[in-house]
C-alpha cells in the first residue's frame, strides 16, 4: 500500500482520494490552507487513513502525488506543495488547462498545440516524474470504469518508464485493463485538446457518463 | 443521383470521389490546374460518371462540394473555386489545418482553440452552408467504416441544419449508421483538435484503421 498526496479538494481530488482509500492506501489531501472545509468533510468520510492538511503537508506526506488542481491555477499549487516535497515522485496530472474567464462562451485551452500543463509541469519540476492520466474524462468514470458499458479507453504518458508503470498499477486497481502508452510527456498536447470534443458531447448528452474509445 | 465536386486530387479527394462514383454519383475533381496528372488518372479509373477540371470547373459543376485539399492551403483552393460557384452549396469540410512546416516534429494545427478551419472558411464564404465532416478518421475508414470491427463514431458540425440532413444522408450510404451531431460549426475547434491525439496513436499503432469511438 502507498502514501498518496492528493492535491486539491474539488470533486475530482474527492474522487481519487477516495478511492484511493477504498484500496487501502493512506492519502492526504492538500489545499491552500490547513483547515479547508472539503478536506475536514472529506477526512470525516473517509476513516482513519485519511488526511488532510497544506499543498505542502500533502506532497510531503506522499510517495506519489495526484494533480487534482484546476489546471490554470495548478503551478501554483504546486509551486505552493514545494519542488523538494515533489522530487523523485512520480506526480500524477489529472487537470485540465481550462480556462473559464470568458463568461457565457464554452472554456478555451489556456495553453495547447505547441505545449500542454503537463509539460509546464515537467519542466516546472524536472526532479518530479509527470504522467499524465485520466483528464479526458468526467470524474465518475475515471474511478469506476464500469459505469460505461462496454469496453472504453484511459490514456497515459510521461517521460519516465517506471513511473507510468506505476501509474497504470493504480488505474489497473481502479477497473482499467488496458491503459493506452501514448509515448513521452508532449503526448499531453493530445490529451489535453480533446477536451473541447469532450465539452461539445457533454453538452449534447447532458450526461458526464461516456468515454473514449479506440475502435480498432 | 448528385452532382458533386471534390477540391483536391490527394488521396482524401480520390477516396472520397471513387466511392461517390461508386453510389452512382457524378463527380467532378478539382485541382489548381486543369491537367493535374492525379485527376486525369482517377477519371481513367473511375469510368463515364467522373470528369475533371480545375477548382473553379468543379465546384459550378457540384450541387455538393467536398473539400479534400490540404487545410493550410483550403482557404486558397476555395477562393480559385469562386465565392459565386460555392454560394448557396453545401461545403463539407474534411481538411484539417495541419501545419509540417517544422521538419522532423509532428504537424501543429495551423488554427485552433478559438477558432478552426471550419469556422475560417464559413467566415469567408458565408453564403455557403459549411459541414465539417470525416475530419477525424484515416481516409480508408472515412468510405468504408466495416474496416474496423464493431461501432465506431463520425462527427458532423455545421450551422444548416438541412446541410446536415443531406450529409448525413451521403455518409448513411457510405455506411455509417449513426453520425453525431455535434450542433453549430464552432464544434470544428474540437474535431480539428483530435488530431494530434489521433497522429500519436497513428504513430504508435503504425495502422491508421482506428477510429474514435464514444462509448455510453
């Protein structure tokens, strides 16, 4: 069983932490301050190896890191969770760079094409491990594969072999057989552009329940 | 039976224009030139129904236009096609606007994130009836879906709803059962951004017949 960092209270951060518990790992749960509401609700829900405290308390406490962050605000948090509590970890990045400013339209990227998050990320913190997984679905279905019938897709990338070997042992335990490689951290720009097809669908459907799937 | 001009003589127009013909359609292929050695031989292969010409000769000639050239050069072919040739047509977009500039890296999209190819050329012919369409696929699949087992999707944007109609009426003949509409053309952005996910798995599987799927 692991130590896991989960940073941020939303509902993804929930989701993963806890799930993550239910697998009987210890996780904690960080935010920008030590008392964040979510996070004591969320440590009440979740039982003894569950906690909670700073970004910083967080990435300490974890031999793995979950970017559970919105993705315009996530150098931030993790500038806030410290560069040496995230070191040699394999920093596992879920967020999407969405920005939501313009009021009334649908969300733009804040960065792609040329970049993504997950390579700000990776050079931000280039002692960390970035893998990016499971952003190109609602939060639901990234825990629970099997809400959705029938077989569909998780995709994963990232600069260091072992640690998106790692990072596939977790979603392996969450329900997904067959995570999809897609090659070293820049596949992110991918992953991170179906983003505006996944809000069209999610509009149309009016159901966050339904993935990707690789047809072949 | 219609009369459709196809844009460009690469192997999307010639894939596009054979299975057209062999619904018993008329088809016109365009090209800058009205010599174009590729058009020439794909109206030898494909009999009395397919004739060719230059851009402007084939889209008079269509009550139906494909446009199948290379998306950075789309906006130029369209305006050799003639604003008055295209006006009042049905124009479905297959071109995605990938840039090769920089050798040795993977193509960038030459537009995106705010606006899309899509979107450009309904701007610059607004008296046209724009649907992007088949954009997300390798050609092969685009005319024969049962290439790939079992469900696949096809997406289909644009802001006339009877545009829609009839080409989903086209691709229901080509074999696809159930296109999704995904509403107005500002729903490009999304299908133009698959792209580079769809390169990187192109590159991984090295067998472009794969299709996204979305599965509920």
């Amino acid at each position: 069983m692991l130590k896991i960092g989960i940073l941020g209270t939303g509902d993804v951060g929930n989701r993963i932490g806890s799930k993550l518990i239910s697998l009987n790992h210890e996780v904690k749960m960080g935010s920008r301050t030590a008392d964040n509401s979510r996070a004591v609700e969320w440590v009440k829900a979740n039982g003894a190896k569950a906690s909670q405290g700073t970004f910083s308390d967080a990435a300490r406490f974890g031999d793995l890191i979950f970017n559970c962050t919105s993705g315009i605000a996530s150098i931030d948090a993790l500038n806030m969770a410290g560069t040496n509590n995230l070191s040699g970890k394999v920093l596992v990045d879920i967020a999407n760079p969405l920005d939501f400013s313009k009021k009334g339209f649908s969300p733009t990227l804040s960065v792609c094409n040329t970049d993504s998050l997950a390579e700000q990320i990776q050079r931000t913190f280039p002692q960390s491990k970035v893998v990016k997984a499971l952003n190109t679905m609602g939060n639901p279905v990234m825990v629970d594969p099997e809400l959705i019938p029938g077989d569909h897709d998780v995709f994963i990338c990232g600069n260091d072999v072992q640690a998106k070997t790692d990072v596939v042992e977790i979603l392996k335990s969450f329900g997904w057989k067959n995570p999809i490689d897609l090659g070293d951290i820049s596949a992110a720009r991918g992953l991170e552009m179906v983003l505006p097809l996944w809000l069209r669908l999610y509009g149309i459907f009016q159901d966050r329940n339904f993935n990707f799937k690789i047809a072949r």
